[in-house]
C-alpha cells in the first residue's frame, strides 16, 4: 500500500511541476494575457491582503504609501509560490526512488532546486530528477530576474508622460484643467502635439499592462499622479475640446480618444471586470451635467476660444465619455488611484481623505496675481470631487 501511495504522489507530483512549468512560461516568457490558476491564486491573496490593511487607514497618503508595495510584493509572492510548488512536486517525482519518507523526499528536492548540493540521493534513478530539480532553480529565478528589466522598463515609458503632464498642468490631473493651463500659458497650439503623444502612450500601455498585468498596481513615485487618473483626464480633455470647439479641435484629439478608451476596455477586462463594448451616445453617465457645466465655466474663465455653451457642448460630450468612463471609474478603484475631479469615488475612502489629495494645488501664479487667485480657483476644482 506505501509503495502504491509513493506512485500516485509520483503522479501528482508531475502534473504539479507541469502546471507549475505552464504558470511560469504563460507569465513570464507569453506576451500576452493568458489565466493562470497559480498565479491569479498568488495574486487574489496579495491583493485582498493589501485591501484590507489600505481600507483601513482613513487618510489618502497613508493608503498610497501601503499601496505602493502591493507590486512588488505580488511580483516576489508569486516567485515564491512556483519554487514551493516546485519543491514539492519534485519531492513527489523523488518519493518512489528515495528510502524514507515524503519528508527525506523534500530534503533531497529542496537541496537539487536551490542548488545546495548538501544531501543527495544514492539511489541512481534519482539522479535525473535531480538534475531536473536544479536546473529548474536557476531557470525560474533568472526568468524572474530578465522579467524585472522587462516590467520596469515598462513602467519608466509610462511615468516619463505622466511627469511631462504634471508639470504641464498639476497633480492629479484634471480634463477643464489641461485646456485651460494651456489657455493661460499661450500654449494651446501645443495640444495636437500632446494629444498625438498620448495616442501613442495609450497604445504602449495596453499592450504592457494587459500582458503583464502587475504594473497596472505599480503606483506613481509622486502620490498625486496616477496612469488611470491622468489617462481619464487627458480623455476628458480631448473629448471638452471635440465638444466646445468643434471647428478649432484638433483631428488628433479625435485619433487619441479612440486609442484611449479602447485601450481602457482592454484593461478592465485584465482585472476580470466585464465592460459594455459598443455603448451607446445616451447611455447614462455617472458625471452630471452640473459637474461638466463647472468645468465649461472654468474655461470660459481662462479664456479658452469655445464656441459652444455648456448646454449645446453636453450632448457630443457624453457621446465621447460614454465610451471610457465605466472602465476608468473600474480601473481607478481597482488601483486606488488618487481622488481627483471627474474620476469616481473609491471604495471605502471618504470625502476628507479625498481633499486631502487636492489641498496644495498648485496655483497659476503671475506677476499682476502672485497669490493666483483668480485664475482656476481650488474651491471649484474640490466641489467637483
């Protein structure tokens, strides 16, 4: 009966190296998004883990500086997952080969897979299941190692835009806000420009993110910038100029909101959220009319050249917004992205922690306005929170 039980955990172990072998290869070296048990397993556990702790704490910044752990150590969480799932996989291919029990089994496949060499088997038979055992310990880990460049990689093309943004028009960003700092800035003919770049961005970003879903949690170095919140915004903001200025508007805008909320789909979908592929222009909208009219007003204010009032703007508007805002608002409480205007409320954070985000907005500041108080005040920016 032992001899017999040393079999069928042989089997067990074989199909478990080779599951184990399929989570690798399917993460690390496919690019593309394929399911893996092992890993949305690792992942779930991580994650919910972070929740928990980050539900917790009632302020934004404290929530951030979790928060912002939760990649990396989903990334060592699941290296970590295949090597004990290999561990013990080999030790059940090594079982019926080795005297003692499972736990000798172990010893010997724990000293192959991390190459300690300290204890081997006598048995000759083992010999090539612990060779195997090795080989596997040095390739998972120097996959892991190759994958890290790969994953930052991805992550520095994506902070170098959103860097140019906040420094363009303040953290966290905000549609009204975009076209209006570049209304006061004389820098309105540099939109095409900027909306191109983004088109380009927002491609770059579903293609890495929706292969290695990790880096959609890997946050901003600066707490108010985050990729959903100022994707969504430059939308917004593409979508306001179609809107209002439908003669001036740029063709790039256009070209960048279908590249936008297509790749927004894409990646809501990653997160395992369904999403409504073909919506249509009066589906209902989670931003208000009253909501988009404060922004119109905040260009007026500024002085950007619209054509249209905030009643005749509202209709081509929510046309355009209708196609990405379920999938922002999905992916921005995923990531617990930093509260900013027209972007949804996040889970258990409330109406304080979220004005904590917006306290020190930056002002534009002039020589005949130091203070910048007339000019894109902060008071209408947090009411529409």
């Amino acid at each position: 009966m032992r001899a017999e039980l040393r079999w069928v955990g042989f089997f067990l172990g074989l199909a478990l190296v080779a599951t184990t072998w399929g989570s690798i290869v399917t993460t690390v070296v496919l690019p593309r998004l394929v399911a893996s048990p092992i890993t949305a397993a690792t992942w779930r556990a991580v994650h919910a883990a972070f929740r928990v702790v980050a539900d917790r704490r009632p302020r934004y910044a404290s929530k951030d500086r979790l928060l912002a752990l939760l990649g990396p150590v989903a990334v060592l969480a699941t290296l970590l997952s295949w090597l004990a799932l290999l561990l013990l996989g080999y030790g059940l291919l090594l079982w019926p080969f080795v005297g003692g029990g499972l736990g000798g089994a172990l010893r010997i496949a724990g000293s192959s897979l991390f190459t300690l060499g300290f204890v081997v088997s006598a048995a000759p038979a083992a010999s090539p299941l612990e060779f195997v055992a090795a080989a596997s310990g040095m390739v998972v880990v120097a996959l892991q190692i190759g994958y890290l460049p790969t994953l930052y990689g991805a992550y520095n093309r994506r902070e170098t835009l959103l860097t140019a943004l906040g420094a363009r028009a303040g953290a966290p960003a905000w549609g009204p806000e975009i076209l209006a700092r570049h209304q006061l800035d004389h820098a309105v003919a540099t939109l095409p420009a900027l909306f191109a770049a983004w088109e380009t961005w927002a491609a770059d970003i579903t293609e890495s993110h929706a292969s290695y879903p990790w880096l959609m949690v890997f946050r901003s170095p600066d707490p108010l910038q985050s990729w959903v919140v100022s994707l969504l915004a430059m939308l917004d903001a593409a979508a306001l100029y179609l809107a209002v200025a439908p003669a001036s508007a740029p063709p790039e805008a256009r070209q960048f909101l279908r590249a936008g909320f297509v790749g927004l789909r894409a990646l809501a979908r990653a997160t395992g959220t369904p999403v409504n592929e073909d919506p249509l222009p009066d589906d209902p909208l989670a931003l208000s009319f009253a909501q988009f009219a404060g922004g119109v007003e905040l260009l007026r204010e500024a002085g950007f050249p619209a054509e249209r009032t905030a009643e005749a703007a509202w209709r081509d508007f929510r046309g355009w917004r209708v196609n990405y805002e379920a999938a922002a608002y999905v992916l921005a409480d995923f990531v617990v992205a930093v509260p900013a205007p027209w972007s949804g409320r996040r889970t258990n954070m409330t109406r304080e922690a979220a004005f904590d985000a917006l306290a020190n907005r930056p002002r534009h500041r002039t020589p005949d306005d130091p203070e910048g108080r007339a000019a894109l005040p902060s008071r209408r920016i947090k009411a529409e929170l």
